[in-house]
C-alpha cells in the first residue's frame, strides 16, 4: 500500500493542480488531497472543496480531506515551518509515503513526514498556470480552469433602463459576438400584458432569478443580462403601487459585476408589453435614481444601435484583457 499526498489551498483548483494529483494518482494505491482554509481565504472553503470533489468524484483512489489551517507560521524558516505541518498532519492522516508537490517546500516537508518527495513539473513548464494567476487575470487564463469552476469568475453584465432603448437587441448580439449565453426578460415569458397581479409580479422576480443562476453555469466568461430584479421592482411599484418585500431578498441573491445604463435617444418601438413611451424620460430617471440610491456605477449607453455596440464592445473588451 503506497499512500501519496498532495496539500494546498487550491484557490482554486486549476488545470496544473488536476496534472499533479493524477500524476501522483498513477503511482499510489491512495493519494490524499489535503485542501487547507482559514475563514480569510478570498475564495469560501466549502466551494473550493465542492470542485475538488466533482472533479475526482469517479477516481477512486483519490481521497480528498478539508482541514482547517490553524497550525501554519509563516514567520518561521521553511524547515522549523514545515515541521510544524509534519506534526499535524502526522497526526490527522494515515501513513504518508509520498510528497507530491511543484513547491519550494516539498522537500522539507517530506523530510520531516518521514515521506518521500516527488516534484512534479517545478518550472511550470508543462503547465503555465498559478491560482494567483488564475483569480487576478480569469479571462487570461480561462483554458486552464475546469469547468466546473468556470461559473465562479464569469462575469454577470446587467443591461438596464427603461423600455425601447435597446437592452434585448445588445444582450443577443453581445452574447453572438463573444460567444456567451444571454438572459432574456423572462417576464415576457409569464404575462402578456402589463395587467398583472403581485403574484405574478412574484412569479417573475423568482424565474428571472433562476434563469440568471442557470445561465451563468454555461457561460463564456460573460452573461449578458437584459434586466435585473431592481427592474422588477420599478415596475412593480410603477403599475401596482407595491414591491413585495421577496423582490429585495431575490435582488441579493444574483450580484452584477457590470452596470450599463440605456439612455432614451433612441427611436420608441411599441408592442403589447410597452405602453410607457410619453414616459421614458421619467422612468429613465426612475431607474437611474436607483442605482445611485444603491452607489451601483454605471457607463452610459448613448446613441444609435451601431453607435452603442461599438460602445459596449469596447467596454467589454477592456473587461476581458484586464
């Protein structure tokens, strides 16, 4: 019985990190995958462990464990250091035998274990990747995160205002352009016309929700939104003189990363849901009113159609290359 170990925070898991654990799974009747924490790590513990275990979940002789990191001293030298996690470790886990690591500290590590180690692509030759690089520069380094952690760094992109002023026509061509999922209004998917109830008012904030969360799952890097729940409640209180108090607990479960905000001077296209033309200008500054109510910053979408897909594709480019 050959037990192998591999310890990290995996914040978070990437492409180079699944190249190790099945490096080290080929050589091991075991291999421990050790997720340490604290309740500062910029990613949820929980999360992370979530991925980790999709990812194996058909491997077998891959075991990973969560344990808390209440035991690291980073003002020690690398070896007094790496005694201290040798102690914890040995207590906690079954006999080690192997160290498997791409790190500084693995030979040290092993040493005090009692283990062997065995480095694995220490350049980062084969795999040019880091966690550190993967949270500050996503986009840049999208092909070396799994899919399932993929959703974590996708980008939520609202665009808002009021009716006729362009929102559906750029959320369907932002997302054929950069080859992404878009949400629609979903409420034009439950009602069929402006004559609706706080029920229905209700129905729709939950499926718009929903839709959000679903979508966001299978896209590429950006989900462009054609409205949000802050939508929702404006009208709601705009044809009912009500917002049903479940509308602003639905408004913090979806985050949008990116506000853009439709400006009316664009021609009024009437259907049987838009009966607010004579007042666009008003509802213009109802919705604006709540973003700044909120501090939520937002561009400004001004122009004919061309004039605003040359002006969002520039925005979202800059997104992306950050």
């Amino acid at each position: 019985m050959i037990r192998g170990l591999i310890i990290g925070k995996f914040m978070p898991i990437h492409l180079g990190h699944i190249a190790l654990i099945r490096f080290a799974a080929a050589q091991c009747n075991e291999v421990i995958v050790s997720m340490s924490y604290t309740d500062k790590d910029s990613i949820n513990a929980e999360l992370r462990f979530s991925w980790i275990k999709e990812i194996f979940k058909n491997d077998i002789n891959i075991k990973p464990v969560l344990i808390e990191d209440n035991f690291d001293d980073e003002s020690l030298p690398l070896e007094e250091r790496t005694k201290k996690w040798a102690s914890v470790i040995g207590s906690r886990y079954p006999k080690i035998h192997k160290i498997f690591s791409s790190e500084s500290y693995g030979e040290s590590f092993a040493r005090n274990l009692g283990a062997t180690h065995v480095a694995f692509d220490y350049d980062r030759k084969q795999i040019a990747v880091s966690a550190t690089l993967v949270r500050d520069h996503p986009f840049q380094y999208w092909n070396y995160i799994p899919d399932v952690v993929r959703p974590y760094f996708v980008k939520n992109i609202c665009f808002y205002g009021p009716e006729s002023t362009g929102k559906s026509t750029m959320s369907v061509r932002m997302a054929q352009l950069y080859n992404t999922e878009f949400v629609p209004e979903v409420a034009r998917e439950l009602i069929t016309s402006n004559d609706f109830t706080v029920d229905d008012i209700i129905r729709i904030g939950y499926a718009q929700t929903e839709r959000v969360k679903e979508k966001r799952k299978v896209a590429n890097k950006m989900l462009f939104c054609d409205t949000d729940v802050i939508t929702t409640e404006i009208y709601s209180y705009h044809y009912l003189r009500i917002i049903p108090p479940v509308l602003f607990d639905l408004e913090k479960e979806v985050a949008y990363d990116y506000y853009f905000l439709f400006n009316t001077d664009t021609p009024w296209v009437a259907d049987h849901m838009r009966d607010l033309g004579e007042k666009r200008v008003e509802m213009y500054n109802v919705f604006k009113a709540e973003l700044d109510k909120r501090r939520i910053p937002y561009p400004l979408v001004t122009g004919n159609y061309e004039e605003r897909e040359q002006f969002l594709q520039h925005a979202i480019n800059k997104i992306l290359s950050a």
